[in-house]
C-alpha cells in the first residue's frame, strides 16, 4: 500500500525525535481527521446524489466529456 503524506511526515519526525509517545499520538490523531475528512466527502456526495434523483436532477451529477 502506497504511503499516506502523514505516515511519510510521521516517519521523517520519528527518525529524529528523542519523545517517541508524543509523535506517535499526533499520528494517531492526524490518522483519525484524515478519516473523518474522507467520510464528510464520501457523505456529502451521496447525499447529493440521493436528492438529484429526487429531483430527477442525476445528470447533472455525471461527469461531463470535454
């Protein structure tokens, strides 16, 4: 699995920090907002698209061809 830029961040400040804890509890907590950002993406846009189908309104949801 290809590395996150947080785990990548995490990594580089493990490798030079002495308080290993503390960095890992940022992890953690940057682990749990980066979770919670996908699932406020993932709900918005279902959300929208169970109103454009009650509204007949789904095309407009469908990715446009340039």
């Amino acid at each position: 699995m290809k590395q996150t830029a947080v785990e990548w961040l995490f990594q580089e400040l493990w490798d030079t920090s002495k308080d290993k804890l503390t960095w890992y509890s940022i992890l953690e907590k940057a682990k749990e907002m980066e979770s919670d950002r996908e699932y406020e993406i993932k709900a918005f846009w279902f959300g929208r698209g169970i109103n454009a189908g009650r509204e007949n309104k789904i095309e407009e949801l469908k990715p446009k061809k340039d």
